[in-house]
C-alpha cells in the first residue's frame, strides 16, 4: 500500500512537472547554441521575441462522444515555446500530446499546434461536478496564456417521447394545437412535425406556425388541414419519431334558406301550407352535426269555398198596370254568389197579361195599341206607385213618434241587449226607480226567473261576451259600451239583497240594507276579477273562468222562498296578507259574499296553490281577513278542526265554511326541500324598431289565476306566447335563479350585450305574490328579410330544477300560429244554478245519504263513504254535521268539477257493497229534470 502510494505520487508529480521539465530542456539547448555561436546574435529559430505573450489561434471546442468513438481535441498557438492540454484541473501526459510547429510567413514566428485524444472511457470515469473539460496552456518567454474550456459529453437520444401529439376533432375556421415533447438527448433533439409523411414548412404557410415549445400550431382551420401529424425528434446520435396524430377538421350543417310556401293543399276550406329548407348551407362533412331545428314548415291555410247564387222565392203579383200587365221579380240572395260562385241563371223579373188578352185602351184593342203608349202608361204607374211609397213611410215615422212619447211617462228607455246575449230585458214599469242608484257591469244582464220582477238582477257573467257593459243608472237607462273588466261604481252592492217571491223591492225594510251597503264601503278598490251570481235553494256552482277558482253552493243551503246574489272575487292588485318571517303566500286572495249571509250546510270554496304538497316539508295554514283588515289563522291544513274542513290536492284546496269572507293559503317551509311550483313562459313582440325583436320570460305561481293576469298583460303590449308554459320546481333553498337565451342563430340574430343571461336573486322568485316576475331579451336581426327565430331559453336554478323552453316562430303575425292560452271548459257557463250544476242526480244523492248516513255495525256508513273517496283525516268534523254523506258528497263535486267522474264513485259504492248503481248509466236527461223527480226507468 505505501509503495504503490508513492509510486502513485511519484507519477503524479511526474505528471505535473514534466512540461516544466520540457522546458528546461528547451532552455539548455538553446544555451549550448549560443556558446557554440561565441556570442553571435540569436538565430532565426528562437520562437519569439521579447514582450510578446503566446495567442491563441485555435482554442478547443466542445464535443460530444457518439457511441465508443474518441474526439479530437485541438489547439493552436503563436509564439509559443510549448503546449499543453490540462483536462479536470489535471496535466495531460506528455506522451499522449501530438504536436506540430510551422512558421508564420507573414510575421516571421513560429506556430504550434497540439492534438489529444479523448475517450468514452475517460468521459465516464470522471465524477465531478462539472462536465468533462479540457483546457490548453501554452508558455512563451514572458508567460503563459490559457485557452477556453471545452466540455467533452457522451451523445444520446431516449427512444419515447415525453408527450406524443393527440389527435383531434375541430370545427372548420377553430383553433389547432398539437402539442410535442421530444425524448431527453444530449445534446438536445431538433424537431420537425410530418403530415401524412411530407414535412411541413412553416414559412410557406402563414396558418402554422411550429416555433413554440415544438408545439404545431394551425391559426384557423382548413378542411386541408386534414390528416396525420407525426412529430419527428434528432440529433447527431440518433431520430426519433412519436405516435401518429389524426386531426379531423368538420364542418356542421348550417340551414338553407326557406322556400316559399306551397299553395293550399285543399281547394276550398281548411287545409294547410308547407315550406321546406335543407341543411346545404354547408352540408354537414367529416362527422359535424346536422342542423337543429324543422326542416318543415306548416301552417294552417283556408280557402275560401265558391258560393254559386241561388233565387229567392218570386214577389207577389203587383197591380194590373194600365198597360194590362203585371209584374214579379226575385233577387238572387239566397244566398248570392260569392268567392267566385256562378250569378243565377235565369230572369229576375218577369210579366204577363192580366186580363187574358181583354184589355182596351182608348176604346181600342190590346193588339192595336202602340208600344209608345204602353211604355207611357207604364211610367204613370211607377210614379204613381213611388208617392204611395212615401206616405206610407211618412206616415209609420209619425206613429212611432207617438208611441215613443207615451212610453215616457214611465221613464224607462230601453236599447235591448237580448240580441247580444241571448236573455230577455225584464223590466216592471210599475217599480219606482232608485235615483241613488247608479252601477256599472261587464257582461250580459241575466234574471232569475219573469215572477220575481220586485228587484232587477244585474249580473256580471264572464261569458264569450265579456266586452259588452250595460250601464244602469236613474230611471233604468240602458246603454251599451265596451270593456275589458268588470267594474262596480255605486252607492251600494248589488249582490246583497235577499229576494222572496212574497215581497216587493219597495218593502225592503231600511235596516236589512244598511249592513251590505257598508260592506261595499269597505271592498277594496284595487284592480280585481270579479263575479257573480243568484241561488236560491236549489243551490249551484259559481266558477271564475281560466282562474281554478270556484264556489259550490249545495242544495238546501239557502232557505227556501229565498234567493241571494252570490258574489266572488279575486285580488289581482297589492296583497293585503303580508307575510311573516319565512311565511310565503301560496293562493291568491279570494273574497266570497256578501258576508252576513247564513247558510245552513257547509259551501265548498276551491283555491288554487302553487306549493308542492308535502308534509314533511310545508307546514300549510288557511287565513282570513277581519273586518278590520287584518288576518288570521283559520286552522292548519293538517290540523283537526269542526270549524272548517281542508282538504289539499296537488293543485287547489277545498274548503268547506260556513260563512262567507276573504280567504288565502299560506305555507311556511319547514325544510329547505320545500319547493313553489312556478309556471314559465315566454313571449314575444316586435319593437318599435322594424329589426328588434323582444322576448319576455315570466316566472309566475303557478296558479290559473297568476298566469291570466300575465296573458291579460301581454294583449295589451301585443305580446303573443310563443311556446306552451311549463312547470318549474323551485326550491326553498336560496339559491337564485337564472334566466338565459341559448342557440341564437349566429348570422340571422343577435342579442344585445350584457343581457344574454340574467339572474334573479332567490327572495325575488320565493316571495313573487305581488307582482309577475319577468326578464326581458331584446334580439336584432341582421337584415328585415329574416322572419324566422329559433332559439332556446333555459331557465334553471343554482342547484336546482330546469327547464328548456324551444321558441320556433316566425316574427311576422300572419305566418304564426297561435297557441292557445287556456282551456275553455269553465268560461263559457261562469254560474250555474239548479241540477245542472251538479254531477250526481239528486234522487241518487238522497238515497246515497239514507244510506250511509245510517249506522251500520259492520262499520259500511259515512266513515267508510270518506275513507273510499280518499278523505281519512279529521273526520270529526263531518261527525258534527246533520248529513255526514251529504258533506261527503259535497266535498266530491268541488274535487270533480271538472271531470265529473261518477265511474270512480260508483266504483267506490260498489266496493262497499251497499248499492250496485252505475251511476255513469244514468241518462243525460235526466240529469237535467228540475223537479229531481225519480225514474224507476232507471232500474234504482
């Protein structure tokens, strides 16, 4: 160990002084030259002359080793008495240097030059912080200089890329980006991208570019853009070539233009219109979608049938003329042509001989007269016929006159509006007007029956002529005019007087009037739907069309001998029920009258809700507003009471009360997956700019009632529903609610900035009772000629329910179809009174009610009536009743109002097994008998 130590040191040392040895012996060479020269100058070959330090021509550079093979290193110098390489901080043996020295021609000095070689072996042995390096040191008579230091590194190149471009599918004109890691390489790979094997040269294209990070870059994409992209990595050991990539550039289908629409497909009545488009404008290609939306277009068309004319019956014969004729004429009316139709053919007058060829004139024979005498005696006749005319006339004016004025003594003058609503005018010329009287109805004057002339009834029915308004004032003058709404103006109410058929309006004593004419005085005086009605003791159904609400007056629940105008109405202004904390209002505010009628058996009162019923998350309560105006809790929906009964379906509740007043649901949210139903729409209108278009979204209760106010709103505006409404669970959970409008069609239509999505806060849509929730969208099109909208309008909550609402119309009115607001089931008839406004005959009620109003042991009575029409809770409350069956009965015709289901109640009864009766066999006729007289025909 110590002698291979030395050994080692001696070696190493050796090592580091050999050049100075080199030197030295340089040195004593040139001595030995000098004495042999006995002080002569010195000769041609001493290297250098005095103060120049060695420069280097040629210092080493950097190298790499490819696979075993060694690299050269060079340097080269002048002046320079020796050179030599230390590579590491480390001599270079002396051995391992091959040096060369040549002559500068130009300025006389010697030039030397010095290779080594270096091998893969030395390069790996080395560990050290830096790379291998090699340095050159070349000495001169005044010093040395050093050369730059030249690192030597073994070549490589890694076979997998560190990222392989991925293949892509984008539209024509997007974005491309392939994105290339070429594998880890000393030195560093070079790389260079192929497409379906030709390499791409970016400085022909301007559209791609490859200088960043190696990524390919394609600006806008072409359909030549197209194919396979390899991304090729090298350098000076070896290539490399990634994974190919397939780019796929598509094109999506656009819409041509509309074709123009095709003539009616029928010649004469209804039929309809067509038009088409293709998607070609581009034709989808390469995988892109296909175009949304209708490739055809129908609309209803009709064509107006040919009438051809046909005669009307002949005249009677007029007068023999003195010319012995007479004449008859027809007109062509019935019915005459029209739409094209033929004129009739035929004469439409004609004359004959009235004395079988006997007449003379001026003591001559018929034969012999002249035609010009005729003719002259013809004219005679017609004036003569023209001034009889007139005094005729003349002479109806002047009776007509008379008679007008002696009806005036009984200061009535009547126009008569029977025509229009197909009712009789009633009037007692014996009945002393009310000068304070002065009221205002919309709707047709209807009356209850000729016998009770002591009060004339005015009622304001909701029927398809709803635009007709009779005004009755002092000394009953009757005009017609028009309006949109029921209005009562007046001193007093007109649907709070009792009526008996056995007392007269004068004998109204003054007491029983003053009570209704202060509740009138105390009737809110917002904008409210109105209706009314008269019962007497058959009873009836009072029904507020399109609005779910609806009053069932039961059969025996007014004395007889008596008859009430029943009035109801509905707040559409400002609620006056202002919620508590998180208490919400689910109804409208219903107002039934007059208040201090007393009824005998419970009436059923339908309100409409908007809550999706659930116990486990609403706690529902039932109010009423004081004469004070203040409301309070009736009872809770859940709760037992032999007060009043609620019984709470998905869509309304009915209430069986006892006394009239003003009512209102109210729900308070127990859990925050309480959830309001809301019923979205949207509408649209034309701007006053030719080229805007507007679309109002509105998020409303979903009550009849609500969404009547919104479509009365948008008659006015000129709006016009654009798609059916749909339903919107929305949550109590405070999260708000977005409105946005998607899919515009990008080179027909846009929108205007900032306003393609908007959001309403949540206390805003939970607490949306007094005013209808709407955001509106304002669309411009690009050029007039385009009259088509497609558009989708997605209303959505954060973490919620959504729903897409498709608009497909056309902007033009006659291209569009209507969409129909509401059913009309219930507007046609808003009061009914008698049997028909019952669903079960009354003879099949009575004996249903002695029935089961009868206890049973086996438990088949009224209890087991409730239980099989799905009422199971307070049932208590029909216990206090006079007729359990009767309530029963009652509560099922306001459920079925509309359906009239009386298979599921037969069903029921027959389940129970107390009675086999079909009830739906029983025979429209006699359904409708007054008497409610019982036809054994019916097998009962």
């Amino acid at each position: 160990m110590g002698r291979a130590a030395a050994a080692g040191g001696g070696a190493g040392g050796a090592r580091r002084w050999l050049p100075w040895l080199g030197l030295c012996l340089w040195a004593a060479g040139a001595a030995a030259a000098r004495g042999s020269d006995n002080g002569e100058a010195l000769p041609e070959s001493i290297p250098s002359a005095p103060g120049t330090l060695p420069h280097f021509i040629e210092e080493p550079e950097d190298a790499y080793i490819i696979k075993s093979n060694p690299i050269a290193l060079r340097c080269k110098a002048r002046p320079a008495m020796q050179i030599f390489f230390k590579c590491n901080g480390e001599w270079v043996h002396q051995n391992e240097h091959v040096s060369e020295e040549t002559l500068d021609e130009s300025s006389g000095l010697k030039v030397r030059e010095v290779f080594i070689n270096v091998t893969r072996q030395q390069v790996e042995d080395f560990h050290g912080p830096e790379d291998y390096w090699c340095q050159c040191v070349a000495w001169s008579h005044l010093g040395t200089s050093k050369s730059r230091k030249a690192s030597v590194r073994i070549a490589y190149l890694r076979k997998n890329f560190e990222q392989d471009p991925q293949g892509r599918e984008v539209p024509i004109e997007g974005m491309i980006v392939l994105h290339c890691r070429p594998p880890e390489g000393v030195p560093a790979a070079e790389v260079e991208w192929l497409k379906n094997e030709e390499p791409i040269d970016s400085e022909q294209d301007e559209n791609i570019d490859t200088r960043a990070d190696h990524n390919l870059i394609i600006r806008q994409a072409r359909l030549s853009d197209s194919g396979n992209y390899t991304c090729m990595a090298a350098n000076i050991v070896a290539k490399r070539r990634s994974l190919s990539a397939t780019v796929v550039v598509y094109v999506n289908g656009g819409w041509s233009s509309w074709t123009e629409w095709s003539a009616c497909n029928v010649r004469c009545g209804r039929g309809w219109q067509k038009r088409s488009r293709t998607c070609t404008n581009p034709a989808p290609l390469n995988g892109g979608a296909f175009c949304e939306g209708m490739s055809v277009q129908k609309i209803t068309c009709t064509a107006l049938c040919p009438v051809d004319g046909s005669w009307e019956v002949w005249s009677e014969w007029s007068v023999c003329s003195p010319a012995c004729e007479h004449l008859r004429i027809r007109e062509c009316t019935a019915p005459p042509p029209r739409n094209g139709g033929k004129f009739c053919e035929g004469l439409s007058q004609e004359s004959e001989n009235c004395t079988d060829g006997l007449c003379i004139l001026d003591k001559k024979p018929l034969h012999e007269i002249k035609p010009q005498s005729i003719e002259n005696a013809s004219d005679i006749a017609l004036y003569s016929g023209l001034g009889a005319a007139v005094v005729t006339v003349a002479v109806l004016v002047i009776g007509v006159t008379l008679y007008r004025r002696s009806q005036s003594d009984y200061g009535v003058d009547v126009i008569d509006s029977s025509a229009l609503t197909g009712n009789s005018l009633l009037l007692n010329s014996s009945m002393q007007p009310d000068l304070t009287v002065s009221r205002t109805y919309s709707g047709p004057m209807c009356l209850q029956d000729p016998l009770d002339k002591e009060l004339m009834t005015e009622s304001s029915l909701f029927n398809p002529l709803s635009d007709i308004k009779v005004k009755v004032e002092s000394s009953f003058m009757v005009s017609l005019g028009v309006s949109g709404r029921a209005e009562y103006h007046g001193k007093s109410h007109s649907g709070t007087f009792p009526h008996g058929n056995s007392r007269s309006f004068t004998a109204m004593h003054p007491r029983n009037k003053a009570p209704y004419i202060q509740h009138l005085s105390s009737l809110p005086t917002r904008t409210e739907l109105r209706t009314t009605g008269v019962f007497g003791h058959l009873g009836g159904r009072l029904v507020m069309p399109n609005t779910g609400v609806s009053l069932l007056i039961p059969h025996g629940a007014i004395p007889e001998e008596n008859s009430w105008e029943i009035y109801m109405s509905i707040n559409q202004g400002e609620p006056s029920l202002q919620s508590d904390g998180s208490e919400v209002l689910l109804s409208p505010e219903v107002t039934c009258g007059p208040p201090d009628m007393i009824v005998t058996t419970p009436f059923a009162l339908t309100i409409p809700h908007c809550a999706d019923v659930s116990s486990e998350h609403w706690n529902i309560h039932l109010k009423k507003r004081t004469q004070q105006g203040k409301w309070e809790e009736v009872m809770s929906v859940e709760e037992e009471s032999t007060s009043c009964y609620c019984l709470l379906d998905p869509f309304a509740c009915h209430v069986l009360l006892d006394s009239f007043g003003t009512f209102a649901l109210t729900g308070e949210p127990i859990t925050d997956c309480a959830v309001k139903q809301l019923k979205v729409a949207v509408f649209g209108c034309m701007s006053c700019n030719s080229l805007d278009y507007n679309l109002r979204v509105y998020c409303v209760d979903n009550t009849p009632c609500a969404f009547q106010e919104v479509v009365s709103d948008e008659r006015h505006q000129g709006g016009q529903l654009l798609e059916e409404p749909k339903l919107l669970h929305f949550k109590g959970n405070t999260f708000s609610l977005q409105i946005s409008v998607l899919d515009i069609p990008p080179f027909l239509w846009r929108i205007k900035p900032f306003t393609a999505c908007q959001e309403v806060p949540f206390s805003r849509v939970w607490c949306s009772n007094r005013q209808p929730l709407h955001c509106a969208f304002s669309l411009e099109r690009y050029t007039p000629t385009t009259t088509q909208l497609s558009c989708k309008i997605c209303i959505r909550q954060l973490k919620g329910h959504e729903q897409i609402l498709q608009v497909q119309t056309s902007i033009l009115e006659n291209e569009r179809e209507t969409i129909t607001f509401f059913a009309q089931e219930d507007s046609t008839f808003p009061a009914q009174t008698g049997p028909k406004a019952f669903k079960i005959p009354y003879s099949i009620r009575q004996r249903i009610c002695a029935t089961f109003d009868t206890p049973n042991a086996k438990g088949k009575d009224w209890q087991m009536l409730a239980q099989k029409n799905s009422i199971n809770r307070n049932l208590s409350y029909f216990a206090t009743q006079s007729s359990p069956s009767a309530v029963i009965l009652n509560l099922w015709e306001a459920r079925h109002q509309q359906d009239g289901d009386l298979d599921s109640l037969a069903c029921a009864l027959e389940e129970i097994g107390r009675t086999h009766t079909k009830l739906s066999d029983i025979a429209e006729s006699q359904l409708d008998e007054a008497d409610f007289s019982y036809s054994r025909k019916n097998g009962l």
